[in-house]
C-alpha cells in the first residue's frame, strides 16, 4: 500500500486558510484534515471533535507530559496540539492528511517527518487582510490591532515553507491548493510504489 502524504498549511488569521483547504476537500474523497486539540474555548458554530478536540489545560499537559502530540504551540494565550498516533495511522493506511497549524508548530513538524510538503496561504494585501478580519465581526479595533501586529510576525515565516498560495482569487487559490495535491501524487517515488505490480510486470514481458 502507498504511504499518505502530510501537508502542513499555515497562514495568518484572516487570510482565508480554512475556507480555502474547505473547498479543496470537496475535490477529493481520500484526504482528511487532522483535528487538534485545544485549550481555546469553542466559537459559536464550532462542533467539538469536528473543529477541535477541546480540552481543558490540566488534559493538555497530561497528553505533553504522555509524549501523545506530534507538535504542540502556544497561539495567542492558549496550547494547540496534534495527535501523533492519529495522524500516523491515517498515513500508514495511505491517506494523505491535512494539518493546518501556525509557523510555530510547521517547522516543528518538518523536523521530526521529513516527508511532509508545506504550503503557506497569504493574503493579497494588508488591507484586504484588515478587511477580512474586520468582517468577521467578533473582535473590536484593539483586538483587531493586535491580530495585524501577530499576523505581520506571522507571515514573515513564509519563506520556510516549500509552497506559496496568494489568496486573491478563491477559485484560483482553491485550484492551487488541489494542483500541489495532484502534482505530488504524480512524483516516481509515489507512482512507483502505487503502480508497483504494473511497472515490474511492464519490464518483466516475455521476449
């Protein structure tokens, strides 16, 4: 069976990573996105176990202290975290996975599975960023200062990542996003372990 792949995408608040990796899914039945645990408490219309596993900081550290995250972060005041068992079932059962976390806990992740690819979404401006952020009707000025000051910090860690979507136009950034998929499906190494009977039975033909 062929091994899964996993991406790690990143993005500053406001760029428009979850809506774009949302309407990526929609073109393909064997990708799952990873589900982390966190401390933050739930937005309204987040679904425990669908958004995040949401638990309490005594639990978080039990699972640190256990050695169960892959990665784990502190974003704004509160601990994010990856399950290791999860996600390496997931790629053993060869399903590609996607894990959508900081700056913080991608480069965490490159380290320690140097197979994985990265991919960093950004915004197309600075004030479409605010704009957005501003949209999303939850925080006031202050609150949204701060998130630009984070986001700034943030996006300055692109350059660690293999891949680059501008997300201007939806469409166009959802097709890139699914284009890296299919191209990384396409490489030897993939095709060859996936297409193994075929290519030994292509050079093996009777004279």
């Amino acid at each position: 069976m062929t091994k899964g792949t996993l991406y790690v995408i990143s993005a500053a608040s406001g760029a428009g990573k979850t809506t774009l990796v949302s309407a990526m899914l929609q073109q393909f039945l064997d990708v799952e996105v990873s589900v982390s645990h966190t401390t933050r408490a739930p937005r309204e219309g987040e679904v425990d176990g669908v958004n995040y596993h949401f638990i309490d900081k005594a639990q978080f550290e039990e699972m640190v202290d256990a050695g169960e995250f892959l990665e784990s972060a502190s974003v704004f005041g509160n601990m994010y975290g990856t399950s290791k068992q999860h996600i390496g079932q997931q790629l053993l059962n060869g399903k590609d996975v996607i894990l959508e976390i900081d700056w913080q806990g991608a480069r965490q992740i490159r380290q320690l599975m140097t197979g994985c690819k990265s991919i960093y979404i950004a915004p197309p401006s600075v004030t479409a960023l605010r704009e957005r952020l501003s949209n999303r009707g939850q925080d006031d000025e202050a609150v949204i200062d701060k998130r630009m000051r984070e986001a700034v910090s943030e996006m300055s860690h692109y350059v660690e990542f293999e891949y680059l979507v501008i997300n201007d136009n939806f469409d166009e950034a959802r097709d890139n996003l699914v284009a890296i998929i299919k191209g990384n499906r396409m490489l030897f190494e993939c095709q060859s372990q996936k297409h193994e009977t075929l290519l030994a039975e292509l050079l093996n033909t009777a004279d």
